[in-house]
C-alpha cells in the first residue's frame, strides 16, 4: 500500500470528492434527483463555505482520490472550568467499492480521530451504517447511554 496516502483534501480534489458523495447516494439509494454536472459545484461551493467547521481527509492512490471521511466541528456552550470546548462528528466516511476490505476505511477512521485528538474536542460521535459497526468499534467508538438522538425527519416530505 505504498501507492496510498491518507492526508486532508487539497483544493482542486474537491470535485472528486464530490463526486465520491454522488456515487455513495447512487450506491445506497439508485441515481440521485441532481445530475453529477449540478451537483459537483454546488458541493464544492458548500465545502469551501464550511471549511473552518467540515474538515475531508482523503484517501488517495497515484492521484486518484478513492476515499474521504469529514469531521465536522461544532462549538459547545462554554462552562467555568472549559470556556473554550468542541465535539466532532465524523461523517461520510466512503471508499469506492473496488478499493474495500483492504483496511482503508479504518485508516481514514484513524486519521480523523488524530485531527480530533490535535483540536481537543471533548468527544467525536458518528451516525453509522449497519457496516460500519464493526469498525468504528474496532477504533475506540462505543455506544452510550446518554448520548441519544432525535430523528426529526419524520413527517417530511422525500
């Protein structure tokens, strides 16, 4: 795995990062409501928007970027003993179907917890596949009894 290199997106691989996105929707749910051609600016557009709160970190091999995982980054509300405090959610972690089961995703989960362990967030949680399980469990994520989640997508239309 020489050829490999995990490191944060640079600027212009943000269009194949996009596109990585496109092709997971595609993958999970069938072709997406937004053609690849509308969708690729204006996620560029929003990732260069949120860069100080949404960090990508890639997976890339010979130039090629085959995978990715975003931290999102979220101030909490200050307390007396820690005015300045963070958590993370990682979110999107994705590598293309041909490039799997080869430890990449594990690596991209790595990567992103050492980008949380360097900013001090105080937690990092993540909304996982039935698949993924196993493998954030494999890198520290446990389940918790007072972290609980509200889906308020019901009653919505699509």
């Amino acid at each position: 795995m020489n050829d490999i290199a995990i490191r944060p997106v640079q600027p212009h691989e943000l269009d194949a990062v996009a596109e990585l996105r496109w092709r997971w929707v595609q993958e999970i749910h069938g072709t997406p409501m937004a053609t690849l051609s509308e969708f690729v600016p204006r996620f560029v557009a929003w990732a260069r928007e949120n860069e100080s709160s949404h960090r990508c970190m890639v997976v890339v091999r010979d130039n090629v970027v085959i995978g990715m995982a975003w931290l999102a980054i979220t101030q909490r509300v200050p307390h007396p003993q820690a005015f300045e405090r963070a958590s993370g959610d990682v979110q999107c972690v994705y590598v293309t179907p041909d490039e799997r089961d080869r430890g990449l995703g594990g690596e991209l989960i790595e990567a992103v917890l050492a980008w949380a362990r360097n900013f001090e967030l105080e937690r990092v949680t993540v909304h996982s596949s039935d698949r993924g399980v196993s493998a954030y469990s494999r890198h520290g994520f446990a389940a918790s009894p007072r972290l609980l989640h509200a889906d308020v997508t019901q009653g919505r239309a699509g």
